[in-house]
C-alpha cells in the first residue's frame, strides 16, 4: 500500500508557510523515527529495498525526487518536489529513490525502530514475499 497526502500546511502573506502532520490524525501509525537524506547529487539512486512491517511517511522539503514503486505486480514513478505533498508506504513496496536535483531532501518519519532484520534487499527475494503474503491471505 501506499498514498499520497496533502500535508497541512499554513500559508502566510510574507514569512513563508508551516507545514506538520501528527500521528493518528494525517498518519495512521505512531512515529518512532525520523532520519533524513541530504547531500545527495543528481541523478543518484538509493533505494532498492522493500520493509517486512515497516510503515513511513516522505516528504521532500526541497528539491526533486523521484520515487519508483513496485509491489510486485506494478510499477508507479511517484515525484516528490513539493513541500506539502507527503507519501506514505506501507509494507512490501520496493522502492528506488532517484535525485532529480542536486541536495534535494529526503524526510521519512517512520512507525519502528531501525532493524535490519525489516529490510528485503533482494528484489528476487522481494517478488517471492510478496507471492507468499498474497498467498497467505496477508
Ligand atoms: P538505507 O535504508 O539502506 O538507505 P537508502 O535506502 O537511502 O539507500 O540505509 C543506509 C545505511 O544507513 C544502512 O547501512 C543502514 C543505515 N541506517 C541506520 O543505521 N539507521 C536508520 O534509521 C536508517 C534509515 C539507515
């Protein structure tokens, strides 16, 4: 699963706009987590993996991301260059993080811990959870 949100956002006339999100209201899990990536060039790809459990939200505060998603049957190419736009991925989506600009940011709030024991690096190991969870009815 994931979505896209408006992220709440107060605008004001000459000093610029407030953006925010809480748990439970604009996100349905509790953030235990936030890291973010910066420093990143043009044209990088980070990424290429999918979470077992993990839940999160990204959003770019600045710049131009492209953020591939796949879970296993389709494939969506998601932008993220807007400050209010938020996206939210839920468990067994594989993900590929493109720079479109140089020292864009990338935010996650995310539900857990980090555990790499969460993460599924391989993408053949990937298709097959993804059978086995549709299978198991998950
Ligand atoms: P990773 O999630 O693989 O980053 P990306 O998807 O952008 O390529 O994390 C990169 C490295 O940072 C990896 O060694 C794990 C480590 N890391 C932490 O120690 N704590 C964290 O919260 C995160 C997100 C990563």
């Amino acid at each position: 699963m994931y979505k896209i949100i408006n992220i709440n956002t107060i605008k004001t006339e000459k000093e610029g706009e407030l953006s925010f999100f809480q748990s439970n209201d604009d996100v349905d899990f509790v953030i235990n987590r936030i890291y973010y990536i910066h420093g990143v060039k043009k044209n990088t790809k980070r990424g290429k993996h999918a979470h077992k459990k993990l839940q999160q939200i990204l959003f770019c505060p600045y710049g131009s991301i492209d953020i591939i998603l796949d879970d296993g049957y389709d494939v969506r190419v998601i932008t993220l260059d807007n400050p209010t736009i938020g996206l939210i991925i839920g468990p067994a989506i594989w993900r590929e993080m493109i720079w479109k600009v140089d020292d864009s940011v990338l935010c996650v709030a995310a539900s857990l811990l980090y555990d790499e024991s969460d993460y599924i690096r391989d993408y053949n190991e990937f298709k097959n959870y993804v059978k086995g969870t549709k299978n198991n009815g998950d």
